[in-house]
C-alpha cells in the first residue's frame, strides 16, 4: 500500500507541471500598445464597406422584384 502511495503521489506531482510563470508572454505589452495606438480606417475603407452594403440591399431588392415579377406573370396565365 506504501509502494502504490509513493506512485500515485509521484504521478500526481508530474501531471501537475510547474507552476506558471506570473510574466506576459514575449511581446504581449508591445501588441497592446501597437493596437492601442493604430489610427482608425481611413475614408476609402468606409466607401468601400458602404458600397458593399448597399450592394447586397439592391440585389435583395432585385431578388424581390424578380419573384414579385415572376408570381404575377404566373397569375396572368
């Protein structure tokens, strides 16, 4: 019983590892800080993801108007 404690005390203190260090990782403060101090997008970008929203509002639009089309020259027949 002795034996199987010994083993099982080793085995947990393996498992369990060092301790972790209390520092940041190499480069974190420096990522932060880059981060903090990117500018915001410049105005093409804004442009850009405005066209791109207005361009899948008109082709929802579209898809609409082509199935709103499509119903009503169904009916007439």
């Amino acid at each position: 019983m002795k034996k199987s404690d010994h083993i099982l005390d080793r085995l947990f203190r393996a498992a369990a590892g060092p301790a972790p260090t209390s520092e940041m990782p190499f480069g974190f403060d420096t990522r932060v800080l880059a981060l903090a101090r990117e500018s915001s997008p410049n105005g093409s970008a804004i442009i850009a993801l405005f066209a791109q929203r207005a361009a899948m509002i008109a082709l929802a639009i579209i898809a609409l108007a082509t199935a709103g089309l499509y119903r009503t020259s169904i009916s007439n027949n």
